[in-house]
C-alpha cells in the first residue's frame, strides 16, 4: 500500500498553548523554495508522497484552460477555489456552466451544504436539500465540463482517470512537478487526485505562481492570467472571512489550502511553500506556512502579524481567549 511519510520522518510544526501549558502538538513536513526555486528549508520528509487535495487546483483549473475552457477573472479564481457555497459564488458556478451549454445536472460532485454559515441556515429555512452546485469543489467541476465541451469530449464519465480530460490533466500536472505520478486516489469530489512529493507541488504551484502573461509559452501566459484572477478575486478561492481569502487580500500571497492538513503559498516575490500536517488538521496549515514565508524574508512581520489577526487561531476557555495555535519554530 503507498502511503505518506511516518510520524519518525515529521518535524514539529504548530502547537496550541492552553493557559501557559502546550496542550497538544502538530508535527508535519513543509519546504520553502526561494524565489530561484533553491529550496532554502527542508522541514522534515518532503520527499515521500503526499495527497496534495484541493491544493492540486491551481494545476488542474490551468489545465482545463489549455484544453480550451473560457475562464478569466471570477470564473478561473472559482475554477482554481474551495468555496464557500454562497449564492455569490453559486453565480459563477452557473455561469460556468451556462457558457458551455449545461446547467448543474452536468456536476457529477456530491451534493452538500454550504460552507458558508448564512447560506446554510437560509437553505434549510427555505427546506432546501444539500445541492452540487454548492458543493465547494463545485468550480473545478464547471471548469472540467467546459474544458470537455471545448475540446469536444464526452461530458459524461468525465471524473474517469481515463477520460481524455483526466489525461490532459494528468500530463499537466506530471510536466509541473517533474515527477511521474503513480495510480490515482479519488479526492472528496470524485475527481482523481495523484500522490506526488512535497518538492514537487512545491515546484509545480511556484512555475504557476511566477507565471507571466507575457511568457512566450502558452502554458505560462496561461498561468499568469489565473494568477492575476485569483489576486484580484480572492472571495473566489474560499470566502469571506476565510483562511485562503484573508491571505490573498491582505498579503497578496497566492494561496491554496487542501484537506487533509496541506497548504500552498506563493509570496508576490516568488518565494514559496508547500506543507502538510500529518494528523490531517486544518487549523495551523496557514499560519505556520505563513511564518515559513516570513522567515524566509518574503513577507514583513508587522503584515503577517496583522493578517495573522484575523485567522481563527484563538483557544478560548469560559468564553474568553486563554491560548493561541502558533507555529513551534
């Protein structure tokens, strides 16, 4: 069975201090490359595979470009986004879909509730079911369909590995990481997902982010235009208020949180970083990339400090903050 790095190969990353005492501990592997792509600090095993989860879709939402999908500012930041569910994002999504000729029958992701709080208590006010389109995974599933109908293909089944789509896509990530990848997992939305090492996401989300519309490859005029959509739309990506939207607006980072405890981070110069909490928890996932980012002098203190505000880090006891989630480095 193929498997993540173990427990032995992992280093400390976060813990959550409790009234003066460490109450618990995350450990997990992370790497910062410069802004050259020299990786500038290994922290424990970035080498064996990890599931980068949603953090993989910058790449395939750049692929859905190449194979002919029209997206450009909030469509592509909804193709490359975990969102919220809100009715704002829903919007696009059936955007999405309109312009290639489908309505959201065509999603073959799971019906879900929202993340979004507001949306979720005025759906089952309104004695709605969980639906697909809010499902959060959503905008890459309208970006894949249109992709489809763009090139031609079937947009039926197009979730198999061995959809022309999901080959295209497979040879997109393969040319980013500079790995071959192996057999695919299939991710919470159904779509395949491929192990890969965390020096490769690392190097394939850095060759996106430091795109250029100007670049004479297509591929990285292509990757550029996504990098300004997510920039200048980062309500897109997640939502309101939350960890990856917070970041991009206050930091101008391009940022990608995935489950299962995995973070990507491209400061505006270049410098990046790719980690992965091994206990799979999602609360230290970005402000420990975000300190990463700071200590390898891409991003000013006083910046992090004040974004670092407006994350959901605080431990409460009695109603009032006793303890914070921080970084252990």
């Amino acid at each position: 069975m193929s498997q993540t790095f173990a427990a032995a190969d992992a280093v400390e990353l976060a813990v959550v201090e409790r009234s003066g005492f460490i109450e618990s501990r995350h450990v997990g592997s992370a790497i910062v490359l410069d802004p050259e792509g020299i990786a500038v600090a290994q922290l424990g095993d970035v080498l064996s595979p990890v599931l980068p989860r949603s953090s993989l879709k910058p790449v395939q939402a750049l692929a859905c470009v190449t194979a002919g999908a029209a997206l450009e500012g909030e469509r592509l930041g909804l193709a490359t986004g975990s969102h919220a569910g809100t009715d704002r994002h829903v919007a696009v999504v059936r955007d999405i879909l309109d312009s290639a000729g489908l309505d959201e029958s065509a999603l073959a992701c799971p019906p879900a509730w929202p993340g979004d709080t507001a949306s979720r208590d005025a759906m089952v006010r309104a004695g709605d079911e969980p639906q697909r389109i809010r499902m959060n995974c959503s905008g890459k599933h309208a970006a894949m369909l249109a992709a489809c109908v763009a090139s031609g293909w079937d947009t039926t089944g197009y979730l198999d590995s061995a959809h022309p789509l999901q080959a295209h896509i497979r040879e997109v990530i393969e040319r980013l990481i500079g790995e071959k990848t192996g057999q695919p997992a299939i991710d919470g939305c159904g779509a395949p997902v491929y192990a890969m090492s965390l020096a490769g996401l690392a190097k394939a989300i850095q060759r996106i982010g430091t795109s250029s519309e100007r670049s004479p490859f297509a591929l990285h005029r292509s990757a550029g235009v996504l990098v300004r959509a997510v920039r200048e739309n980062p309500w897109t990506v997640d939502g309101p208020g939350r960890d990856d939207t917070v970041v991009i607006e206050r930091l101008g980072v391009f940022a990608k949180g995935g489950a299962e405890g995995v973070q990507i981070m491209v400061a505006p110069n270049g410098t990046t970083v790719a980690l992965k909490i091994l206990d799979g928890g999602m609360r230290a996932r970005t402000v420990v990339a975000l300190r990463l980012l700071e200590q390898a002098g891409a991003l000013a203190p006083a910046d992090v400090a004040a974004a670092v505000q407006s994350l959901p880090l605080s431990v409460t006891g009695g109603g009032h903050d006793v303890g914070a989630i921080r970084p252990a480095f």
